[in-house]
C-alpha cells in the first residue's frame, strides 16, 4: 500500500513538473504583465522598443498611402485614456467589425480580447499614429481629432504581417 501512494505521487510530480515546463501554468504571464504594465502605462510618443522585451521589433511598411496630419490621432496605451465613446475587440485575430463612424473628437477604445496568447501590432495605413501593441487583456484609447478616413491593420506582433491569408483591416471614417 505504501508502495502504491509513492507511485501515486511521484507521477503527480512528474505531471505538475511537465505542466510547469511546458508553460501552461502561465510562466509566460509574468513577462507579458510586465510588458504590458510598461507598454499600457505610457503615452505612444515614446518608442515601443523599450517597452517590450522581444529583441527584435517587426518591420512595418507603410502603405502608398497619403500621409495623415501630425496630431490626427491621439493614443494613451491602457485604462488612463479618456473615456471611450465606441469600443473595437479584437479576437480570434480579427476587428468586431470592418468599419465605424465616428464624430471628430471621439475616442475608441481597442481592447485585445483573444483567449490565447496573441499580441496584436496595430498600424496606421496613414501613418496617424506610431505603431502599438497589445498583449491579451489590454487596451488603448485613440482619440481622431481631425476629419477623415483612418485604416488600422491589425498584424502579428512577431511577424509584422496579417494573420492568416487575408488582411484585418478596420476603416474608420471620422465626419
């Protein structure tokens, strides 16, 4: 009998120690609490780079595209923005919707709802705003202060390309 409990708690050892290695008891989540502590607590003007502790930043190209006025775009990374006047989620890699109306001076608030762990890199066609990410469970706020049409894609954070075949793109048209 006695023989049979060590057995017993040896595999449950053996088992917690692989769950533990493997990462599914979230050892992941202490680096990306910190990333995200840092990166949602500052304003974009400053560079991403030091606010994620990935060595390399993907290379985004922007579009063709006609450039966006300096100031068009206003972000605040995490819950200290201004309130919200519209909320986008992003889950399974995707916008909740491909386009918004908005009035000049609202403010979106992107909120990265995926289950797993995807960290979404969001970029302005435009160039409206300097790229940001976001890790799961974190938002930014992004206020439009001027008129226009504003194309945000949502890429892979590692790859700085879409997920999958086809591109995540939501328009926002600000009257």
């Amino acid at each position: 009998m006695k023989s049979k409990v060590l057995m017993v708690l040896a595999v449950l050892v053996l088992l917690f120690a692989a769950v533990s290695f493997s990462g599914c008891l979230g050892g992941d989540d202490d680096a990306n609490t910190t990333n995200n502590s840092t990166n949602n607590s500052t304003n974009n003007s400053t560079n991403n780079s030091t606010n994620n502790s990935t060595p390399t930043e993907p290379v985004v190209t922007p579009s063709e595209n006609t450039s966006a006025p300096s100031g068009a775009v206003t972000v605040v990374l995490g819950e200290d923005g201004p309130e919200p006047t519209h909320f986008i989620r992003t889950s399974d890699q995707k916008f909740s919707t491909s386009s918004l109306s908005i009035s000049k001076g609202d403010t979106v608030r992107f909120m990265n709802t995926e289950t797993r762990n995807f960290r979404h890199l969001y970029h302005s066609e435009e160039g409206a705003f300097e790229d940001f990410n976001l890790n799961p469970r974190y938002s930014a706020t992004l206020t439009f202060n001027q008129a226009g049409t504003y194309k945000i894609d949502l890429l892979n954070y590692y790859t700085g390309e879409p997920f999958g075949d086809t591109a995540r793109v939501l328009t926002v048209t600000v009257a």
